[in-house]
C-alpha cells in the first residue's frame, strides 16, 4: 500500500491481536494479547525518528500502543497529536492527556452519532445507516482518520481559522467521517480486508 515503514521497531514474538467475533453484524472482542511484544519493548525514540516525525501534520496513537511515557517528548516535536482512547475510561489517564492541552475531544456512538468538544462548544453528528451492516470492525478507526484528513486536507493543517470557521469545518469533517464509518460497516473486514476463515 505504500506505506513507509522504515522507522519501524521489529522484535522477536508475537504480533498484536485480537479474538472478535460478530454478533448481528457488530464487532464483540473476545480478548486480546494487549500489543503483544509492543508491550515489552519501549519506542526509545532517537532524534533521526523525531526529525521524521516532524516531516508530518499529525500524530495519531491509541491505548494500546504503550507510548504513555513518550507523550512530552512528542509533544516537543510541534505536531498535533490524536490520540485515541478507546472504550477506556480512567480518569487519570484523561487528566496526564489533559496537561499537554488538549484542542479537540471526539466521542462517537455508534448509530447515535458522534459529539464533538471544541472550544467550549459541542458539535453533534448524526450516524449515516448502511445500507447492509456486516462488519463493524474498524468504524471507529475509519471515522476518527476521515475526520482528521478531512480537517487537514481542507485546512492544511488542523484547528486554522476562527472560531465559527472552525466549527463550520469540524461539522464538515464530522459528517464525512460518519458517512465513511457507515460505509465500512457494509465491508466484510476492517477497511475492506476480510479473509477467509478455514477451520
């Protein structure tokens, strides 16, 4: 797919994943292996990866990728940082993501839409039904990445304007996220990559 993957970590073990099963067309973890060998082995960023890392508009980075310890220093490296946290709910983790400042909060609800926090303000979207529901997986992930490139390619880079114009861009990018987490969920397989289970 074209993705660079030359400042990647490799170590011996396992790989994250996951158990999920579907139930009526939803996603329903069985369990995971919590990252796998991620967990054991810090990112240990050199300054070659942070130069690298400032080549790029945003951050993007979630519960499972034990980069809590990393956030100061890659707040120093000026790019935004989006992180997703999951269905988790822990106060102090909230309060740490807190205390870097934090521009934006996103919140979905499946098919009852999406709220958004943004200064002072809360912005709503309603969810788009698809048409035929077979696969959940990766709707949330699909709708956070096209709210995210929605708002950079518009913009050129996140939060520009004034207040109302960003409200106007954040409604627009809400929407195009929900309508392509809809479309996902017609997918058999997170974006579109299902396979074959052989027993």
């Amino acid at each position: 797919l074209g993705v660079d993957f030359s400042h990647s970590r490799h170590f011996h073990g396992e790989n994250g994943a996951a158990r999920v099963t579907l139930k009526d067309g939803d996603r329903v973890f069985l369990g995971s292996n919590r990252g796998g060998v991620a967990k054991e082995h810090p990112f240990d960023f050199t300054k070659e990866d942070l130069d690298y890392i400032k080549s790029f508009q945003v951050i993007y980075s979630n519960t499972n990728s034990y980069i809590y310890n990393d956030l100061s220093l890659l707040e120093e490296t000026g790019v935004p940082i989006a992180f997703d946290f999951s269905t988790v709910w822990d106060d102090a983790l909230f309060e740490q993501a807190a205390s870097y400042g934090v521009t934006l909060v996103v919140g979905t609800v499946g098919e009852d839409g999406s709220y958004a926090l943004y200064d002072g303000e809360i912005v709503y979207a309603p969810a788009y039904k698809a048409e035929t529901v077979l696969d959940t997986m990766g709707a949330g992930d699909s709708y956070f990445s096209t709210l995210l490139t929605t708002l950079l390619q518009e913009n050129g880079a996140l939060f520009v304007g004034d207040h109302n114009h960003m409200i106007a861009q954040l409604k627009h990018a809400m929407d195009c996220g929900a309508k392509f987490a809809a479309k996902v969920c017609s997918l058999e397989g997170a974006f579109g990559y299902g396979t074959a289970i052989i027993d």
